[in-house]
C-alpha cells in the first residue's frame, strides 16, 4: 500500500519508508529462520547445533538497513537538485497509519533487546521504521503549509543519517560475535580472576569466551590444580556461579595437575 502510494504521490519520503518496511519484513523472516535453526539439536557434523545462525542474521540484518540507507540517500540527493510536486495530505495519512503499526511491532520485542542481538536487530528494524514514517508525517506537514519541496528528500536524509546511527553499534556487535570476541559486557579479567580464586587452583590458561548464539555464551579454560581432579559439586558450583555473574551458560574445564611432567602447549597466552 505504502508504495503504491509513493508511486502515485510521487514522495520518495514515501518511497524510503515503503523500502524500509520490506528490508524490515526480510529482517524479520531471517529473525525467526534463526530462531527455528537455533533450536534444532545438535547433530554429529554440528555439534554446538546451528545457534550460531542468529548471530549471522542479526549481521545480515544490521548490511541490510544500511543498504537501504544507501539507496535512500543517493535518490534524496538527486531529488534536492530536482524537487518534484508531492501531495502532503495523502502522505501525512499513509505515513501516520505506518507510525501506528510499526511501533506496536517494536514494542513487542522491546523487553528481549538488552538480552539477544537477533531480538535487538528487530526491535532497531521496527523503531527505525516508526521513524521513518513519523519523518514522512512532518515532511507532509510542512510541505502543506510551506510549499517546500525540497523538505521530501530533505527528511528522507535526516532519516538515513538516524537509522545509520542506529545500527552501527548492531553491525558492531554481530561481527565481533561472527568473529567470536568476546560478548559485550563481559570482561576476561573479571572471569580469569574468578577461574583463579577457585580453591585448589594455582594458575588459568587457554581461557576462551565466546558466544554460541546471540543470546548463549560459552567457555573453555585449563585449571591447573596440584591436588588433582575435584568433586563434581565443585564444577557444578563453578558452572553456577558463571552463569550467575557472567551469564556464561556453557562451560568446558579441563583440569592439569601442573607437575612438569607433561607441560600444556596451550599454556601460552599467544597460542590457540
């Protein structure tokens, strides 16, 4: 509908939006593929499952927004150099009815975006989008009382530049997550320090954080502790304790006795 009101209006502000709004609906299709594939079990070639597949749609959907940033602003700018006539009062309505929709969708993932980067993606896709058609309702107004039109793609680049802003922190994240960083908000030191403080536990190395979806993180690392394997409570507290600070939800321990016998290869800091 959007669009074929951009076409008949003319209004690239119209346009963007009606743009905007089917990279948000592929957006969300890639969301909940992710979600789907998240869920299905491990298997003997995918041994972790396929989690991993939220972290590369939240990616896609970060390249995808700025795409279409990309096309928005090459037509704002030549239509600054050629404005065109443009009817406000059909723009006003078809873009206030597209503020109404699309923030109702935002707020529904507004509760999951501090905890899942795939959710986060979404929620940035929709309130991005109410944005864009709360920019086409301004435009409107002021062309109807102005005459301006230069203020179509005038607000079609300010829209760009609050959309751009917006997602590159998520473009951010999902690579450094693709690239397996360790998750935001989640500080080695702190880890290592808690690894080390463990009773029984003299050193830390080959420590890893990464994380498994956009909203798991795992772990791996080498104790070295003298006195030999501990208890199963031990891990079971240690695992806990991971989860409740870090939010750490899978960790691999393996434990070395330390005696030089047989000194781990891994034990340098510059070795994977």
């Amino acid at each position: 509908m959007e669009a074929a009101a951009g076409i008949v209006t003319n209004s690239l502000a119209l346009l963007a939006d009606a743009g905007h709004n089917l990279s948000d609906l592929l957006g969300l299709a890639l969301a909940w593929g992710a979600v789907l594939l998240s869920r299905r079990p491990p298997s003997e070639r995918y041994t972790y499952g396929l989690r991993s597949s939220s972290i590369w749609a939240a990616l896609i959907n970060a390249l995808l927004l700025l795409v279409v940033c990309g096309g928005i602003g090459w037509e704002a700018i030549d239509r600054l150099r050629n404005p065109t006539p443009i009817p406000g009062l059909a723009i006003i309505i078809v873009a206030t009815i597209g503020v109404v929709i699309n923030t109702a969708t935002a707020l529904l993932f507004m509760r999951g975006r501090h905890d899942d980067l795939n959710q986060r993606g979404v929620f940035l896709h929709m309130a991005a989008d109410a944005a864009v058609s709360l920019g086409v309702v301004i435009a409107g107004l002021l062309i109807m009382n102005t005459g301006w039109l230069w203020l179509d793609p005038a607000i079609s680049l300010v829209i760009v530049v609050v959309i751009i802003a917006g997602t590159w922190g998520l473009l951010k994240d999902s690579i450094n997550l693709a690239l397996d960083a360790v998750p935001s908000g989640i500080r080695p030191a702190e880890v290592r320090a808690l690894l080390a403080g463990l009773p029984g536990v003299s050193e830390v190395h080959d420590l890893h954080i990464w994380a498994m979806s956009t909203a798991e993180t795992a772990l791996t690392a080498h104790l070295v502790m003298p006195e030999g394997t501990p208890s199963d409570a031990f891990y079971a507290r240690l695992c806990s304790e991971l989860e409740r600070r870090f939010g750490i939800h899978h960790a691999t321990v393996q434990v070395e006795r330390g005696d030089g016998g047989e000194p781990c290869r891994l034990a340098a800091d510059d070795r994977v």
